[in-house]
C-alpha cells in the first residue's frame, strides 16, 4: 500500500490532495471539504488513482455485470419534470402502455435481473403494478426483479392510502427483490426545485430508502449530474446518501446518471462540463460513499469507451446487457442497444479487469478468468 501511494505521491501536481492522500492511506472518512477538493481539483489522474486504489482494495481486478433486461410499463406520467424526454400526457401520440405479453416478450430464462421502472400512470391501480411483478415471478422464477423508484413508491402509497412499510411488504410478498436508484436526481432542494420541482422531495426519497433497507430490501441510488449543478450539489448529493447507508444500511450500488438534454424541457440551460468532469464524479462516488460496495460505470449514458475508463476511476460494476432502453434514449442518449454477454465480456476484458458476471445482488454467477 506505502509504495502504491508514494508513487501517487510522486505523480501528483496538486499539493491540496496529499492530506486527502493520508486519509485514503489509513482508510479515514473523508469531509464535505474534502470532496470539494477533489471536485475542484485539475489534478485528475491523482483523483483517478485514489478511487482505483479503493476500489481494488476491496474487489481486486473484479468487475461486475449482469444479463438483464429493463422494462418500462408505461411512459404515461400524472406529472412532468423538466428534465424528463419519458414521461408523457395519455393524450400524447408517443404514449404507449405494455400488455402482459409484450412484458413476457421482452424476457428469457438466462435474464439474471429484471429493471421495471416507469411513469406515474394516472389511472392504473396498484394491483396493475403488484400483477406486473407477480407476472414476471411466475414465469422468470430465477430472475430478480429490481424494481420501482422511491418516486414510484411515493405514488404507490397515494393511490393505496397505505404507509411507506406496507406498499413495500406488499410488493415483496408479490416478487419484488430489489428497488432501483432512480428519483434521486439532485437531492438538493435548489436543484431539485428547477428541474423536477413536482416530484418527491428529497427527505421523502431518504425516508423511502432508510424504510427499505430497515426492512431488508436492498436498494440503489443513482445521481443525475452534468446539467446545471455546482460541485457542491454533487457532494452534498453523496453526503446524504452516505448518511442513509450509516443509518440504515442496504444500498448496493451508486450508479452516476449523465444528463441527456435532447428532447427535455432543459436543452438550451445545460452548461458544458468537460469529460474530465465525469471522471471525477465518479471516482469521488468511490471515494466518499465508503459504505458503498459498488459504483457504476452505466455505459447507457457514458458511452461504451468511456465507460471503460470510468472501470479505472474506481467503478467495480458495468450494468448490464440491457438489450432495451427507453428512458435515456428519448433524451439523446447514443449508446448502442442490444449488448451481449460476450460484448460485456469484452468490454470489462479489454479495459483491463476480470469480468464477474452477477444477479441483481451481486452473487456471483460466472468468473471469466
Ligand atoms: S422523471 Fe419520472 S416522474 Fe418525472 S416526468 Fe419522467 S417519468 Fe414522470
């Protein structure tokens, strides 16, 4: 460990991180002024080999990915937020909702996790989203589901009149394994305010999530960055949910949202944030949320090639095959779709670390050595 770090040491060109040097160096919590440090720092490749530090501690040369499938309900959505290209009115010509056998359609038995996230649809029931999971339960018996967002649960307890406990009991009892991370956007009220000021506040999110890891449900948390947020937004993001994970924990992964602007209600305010910036948001993700096992590099968003350097910013997760995606592909997104096992393989091969295929709980499925 001495050696790795006094050649960071060597190579580093920004005096400010060596006290930050120690602290990774005896495994010591950084502070908010410490992730502000990082997030203003030029010196990006100090930055990077701190995270690849950390994380190869704790995984090796090991990274993550599933088989999986996202499946996305309906793009109908009782509200609108300003960053969204998904969520639509009933009456727009794009509004589509999916039958039970265009579900069943999407899916096959090699499929290790099932992503199911969706809009807020203004007339389904909640039994329409319990016969959703049980349907794919029944028929996909081996496959996880991780399902709904904490805006989604939020909704479900409106339509229910229930509490936040029971909505998440019920789902479990009919095959929910996992929540996902979305709805986190930028926790910060200011933030949030300007770009999805109808949705559910932070605190609620927070709550949402604490309730689910109290009650044994793992959950993520994902970020929505690189629009028009300051550095602080982004580690204030972090200091919340690390404080989450302290109080109740159960999070499986962070996984760092690149914004879309194409088609979104916030095309002409995006400011530019070099790629330098993606890199640094992810390697203080592993850095600071030192009660997270996972960050992930999502190609999604990324990009399959940044993605891959984002594996030496201290991620240790790839997603997934996914095969189809909605919700950030109506933002732009250029990624392309349809991914196998063996191009994840590749991908994590050829970036220089060993592919760990998994489930949606990080059981290890395959090791391709
Ligand atoms: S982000 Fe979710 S809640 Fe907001 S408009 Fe889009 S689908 Fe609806």
């Amino acid at each position: 460990m001495e050696r790795i770090l006094a050649d960071v040491e060597k190579l580093c060109f920004d005096k400010e991180l060596f006290p930050i040097m120690e602290k990774v160096e005896k495994g010591e919590r950084l502070t908010f002024d410490d992730g502000m440090t990082i997030m203003g720092t030029e010196d990006l490749n100090t930055v990077g080999m701190l995270a690849d530090y950390v994380k190869r501690q704790r995984v090796g040369d090991k990274v993550y990915f599933v088989v999986n499938r996202h499946v996305n309900p309906s793009n109908i959505c009782a509200i609108s937020c300003r960053f969204c290209a998904f969520g639509v009115t009933k009456k727009s010509p794009n509004a589509y909702e999916l039958s039970h056998e265009q579900i069943l359609s999407m899916l096959s038995d090699d499929i290790r996790e099932v992503h199911i996230v969706g809009g807020l649809h203004p007339d389904w029931k909640f039994e329409h989203y319990l016969d959703i999971i049980k349907l794919v339960k029944t028929n996909f018996p081996q496959t996880h589901i991780k399902a709904f967002t904490a805006v989604e649960i939020d909704w479900f307890t409106e339509l229910t009149g229930k509490d936040i406990e029971w909505v998440l009991q019920t789902l479990r009892e009919n095959g929910l394994d996992a929540l996902t991370g979305g709805g986190a956007e930028i926790l910060h009220p200011g933030i949030r305010k300007k770009i999805c000021a109808p949705k559910t506040v932070a605190t609620r999110w927070e709550e949402i999530h604490t309730i689910a890891h109290s009650i044994g449900i793992p959950t993520n948390a994902t970020i929505l960055y690189g629009h028009i947020e300051e550095l602080f937004h982004v580690v204030d993001h972090l200091d919340r949910l690390r404080n989450v994970e302290d109080e109740s924990p159960g999070f499986l992964a962070f996984i760092p949202i690149l914004f879309q602007p194409e088609n979104t209600g916030m095309k002409k305010e995006v400011k530019f944030f070099a790629g330098s910036y993606d890199l640094k948001v992810h390697a203080l993700a592993r850095l600071y949320l030192d009660n997270f096992p996972h960050i992930k590099s999502y190609w999604i968003t990324l990009g399959e090639k940044m993605a891959q350097i984002a594996l030496h910013y201290g991620c240790s997760d790839a997603d997934g095959t996914i095969m189809r995606e909605k919700i950030i592909h109506d933002a732009g997104a250029q990624s392309e779709l349809g991914h196998t096992r063996d191009f994840m393989i590749n991908m994590i091969k050829n970036a220089g670390f060993i592919p760990v295929e998994r489930d949606a709980l990080y059981n290890e499925v395959q090791v391709y050595n």
